[in-house]
C-alpha cells in the first residue's frame, strides 16, 4: 500500500459525491427527457416502495441514507405527485406507512428503463472485467466505512 500512487484529485471527485451527482444529472435529464415527471431522490424511494411497499417512513431513511428531515419533505413532494400516500399504522396510529399509489406503481417499467439507459451510457467503454474488479472495490470501500 506504501508505493501505490493515488490520484488525489479522482479520489477527492467520489469522496465529496462527484461522480454520483454526475450519473444524477444524467438520470435528471433522461427522466425529463423521456417525460417522467420524478428527480433521482424520489425514484430511490419508489425502488424501495417497488420491492417493499407500506414501509415507515424511518425504513426509508435507512434505506437511502436520508436523514428525517429530508425524508419528510421529499413524501411531502411525492404525495403532491400522487406518487405515494401516508396512512397511519393499524397497530400504532403515531406511525405513518408509505404506500405506493396506482401513479407510482405504474411508473416503474418507464423509469427502471430510463434508469437502465442511464446506466448504460454512464458505465460506456468499461469491459466486464473493470466493472466486476470496481464494483468489488466499492463494495469493499462502502463496507470499510460502515460504522
């Protein structure tokens, strides 16, 4: 580990959220583009509701990492969309579900597809090889920073 060079200024680009904030944008733009009326943020919601709907809304800041605040205002948008609804818990009414409408669950053919273009155009140019040796190394990185 002593003699290997790191490239300061790519590591400082994924540590301060510069490549994911790129892939955002794209995906931002794709979305608008193929008129899918839904930001990067609210889509990692509704992957989650996808897989696993009537969830608290603290699961779901688990889920993306999203602190209560911001989990709070992004349902707050997400039910403007009629994307998603609150609906007190049948066990303990202090505690609202989030449930998928029928506009959110039918976005998700269109937006996987969009997402998956995004992807696609993202990762361009990398051979197997580099995605299965990055995709390894992030994994290793994520799990060497988790508390």
């Amino acid at each position: 580990m002593q003699n290997v060079k790191f490239d300061i200024g790519l590591i400082f680009a994924i540590l301060n959220g510069r490549v994911s904030a790129a892939i955002n944008r794209q995906l931002s733009r794709n979305f608008k583009k193929y008129e899918v009326n839904i930001t990067p943020e609210q889509w990692t919601v509704l992957i989650y509701l996808w897989e696993k709907d009537g969830v608290t809304q603290q699961e779901l800041c688990n889920a993306t990492y999203k602190d209560k605040p911001s989990m709070t205002r992004l349902i707050d948008n997400m039910e403007k969309l009629n994307l998603v609804v609150r609906i007190s818990s049948k066990t303990d009414r202090r505690t609202n579900l989030i449930h998928l409408t029928k506009i959110g669950r039918d976005l998700e053919h269109r937006s996987r597809f969009i997402a998956n273009k995004t992807l696609k155009e993202a990762l361009k140019g990398l051979s197997t090889e580099e995605l299965t040796i990055s995709q390894e190394v992030l994994r290793k990185v994520f799990l060497n920073t988790q508390g």
